[in-house]
C-alpha cells in the first residue's frame, strides 16, 4: 500500500471523539480527506485546498475565525528528526498551520518514512513567510546575518508567490550544524517575518507510514502497526535511525 496512505489511516483512530478538528495541507493530508467517512464534525482548514476538498465531499468546514480551539490538528510534514521537531511548508501553507496547532488540543502528524530526517534542513530550506511590504528588508536582513535563501514562485503566475495568508515565501537554507531554535529565534527576530516552517515541540504523535505497517512515534515510545509493540525506548532515537 501506498505509505501516505497507511500514514493517513494510521491517523483516524486520533479522530475518535474529536468534535472539532483541524486539517493541514498536501498529499498526505489528501490522502486523509479521502478515507473520512461522513460524520457531524467541524473541520478547519489550514488552507484553501483543504477547505474545498472537505467541502466538496460534504463535510463541514468552519473558517478558523469562528473557533475558538480544535480538539486535535492533523498534518503532513516536510521533514521530521529524531526529536519529533520539523519542517513544514514547502506545501506554502504554514502560517495557517501553526496557527491551527498550536490552538489544538492534540498534534498528529502523518508522513512517509522518506520524511525521517537526521538533521533538520537536509532535504532543503525552512519556509519562511514574510509580509509583502517587507520583502525587500528581510532579505536584507538574512544576508546581513549570513543566510542563503531563494524566493519561492509559481507557475502561471509571474512574480513571488503568495500563500493563503497573503505572504511572501522564502526559503531559507539551513546551515549544517545550525541550532534549529537559535536559527528559528534569528530569523523571527527579523520585522516582517510573519512566520517560520520550524515546527519545534509541537508534534505529539507522527504516524510513519511505510509500503507494510505504520509507526507510531511519540516523545517517550514508540508502537508498530503491524502487530507488535515496543515500549520504553525513546522515539528520538529510532526516528533518525530508519
Ligand atoms: C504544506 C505542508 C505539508 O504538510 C508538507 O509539505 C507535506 O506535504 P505532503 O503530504 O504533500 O508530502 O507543510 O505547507
């Protein structure tokens, strides 16, 4: 089976008694959307992607403004390390997301194992969203400070490439060896930055989706879903190892 797949089936059973639940973006979150059986609750999207899937299969989305916190946020990542810290938004939509995660109650996030990472940054840069007005200063900024970035485009559109959110995308090499949260406070100390695709501390869970079975990786255990468990031994450090 595709791993996204598993990944995406490896999520519903957080979804159970959940009332309100938030949705991120991109294929894996797609994959998702697609096994969700109707039911009465209130979905928030983290983009307009995911609003019209849901909507066009006549599930409820509520826009993010009319709640006050989800019972739990479902998401995709970019890259995931030993810590369970990440990289999102390479899909553009990462000011909505961490806003809808860090107003829910529980974090799942759902991936395939080609996400695992060692270092954070090993697959590409971090996005950064950054007010419009302030394109041309924050660049400035990052290259006073060192940093190598590039400006994220579209097709058919010409120009930089906005999010949802109306921002400017950038995407910001990650140095080897660099601290994640040094980085991560450096560029947010920048005026402008409206926000940054670290997602640090904030999973509870990531599913790992593999061809045969899932993992289920959590700060303090792991379990397998192909019928075994393991306890005990701490998540950080298998994550990095497959
Ligand atoms: C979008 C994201 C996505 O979660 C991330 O890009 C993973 O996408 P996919 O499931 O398509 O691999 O952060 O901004």
């Amino acid at each position: 089976m595709d791993p996204k797949r598993r990944a995406a089936e490896g999520a519903l059973s957080f979804l159970e008694g959940a009332r309100i639940v938030g949705m991120g973006t991109g294929s894996t979150v797609m994959e998702l959307v697609g096994l969700l059986e109707p039911d009465d609750r209130v979905y928030v999207a983290s983009s307009a992607e995911t609003a019209l899937a849901l909507a066009r299969r006549g599930f409820r989305v509520a826009h993010p403004s009319t709640v006050r916190s989800m019972d739990v946020y479902v998401d995709g990542a970019d890259e995931v390390d030993g810590n369970l810290d990440m990289i999102k938004g390479r899909g553009g939509a990462l000011t909505m997301e961490k806003l809808l995660a860090s107003h829910s109650k529980s974090r799942v996030f759902i991936v395939d194992e080609s996400k695992l990472v060692s270092a954070l940054g090993e697959r590409g840069g971090v996005p950064v969203e950054v007010l419009p007005e302030a394109i041309g200063m924050v660049e400035g900024r990052l290259e006073e400070m060192g940093l190598r970035y590039s400006e994220r485009t579209c097709q058919g559109k010409r120009g930089p490439l906005a999010s949802d959110t109306r921002g400017y995308l950038l995407d910001v090499e990650v140095p080897r060896g660099a601290d994640p949260r040094e980085l991560d406070a450096r560029i947010r100390s920048i005026a402008g930055v409206v926000e940054t695709g670290f997602f640090l501390g904030i999973a509870d869970v990531v599913v790992v989706g593999y061809p045969d079975r899932t993992r289920l990786l959590t700060r303090g255990r792991e379990a397998t879903r192909d019928g075994g468990k393991r306890r005990g031994r701490p998540a950080c450090a298998r994550a990095a190892a497959s």
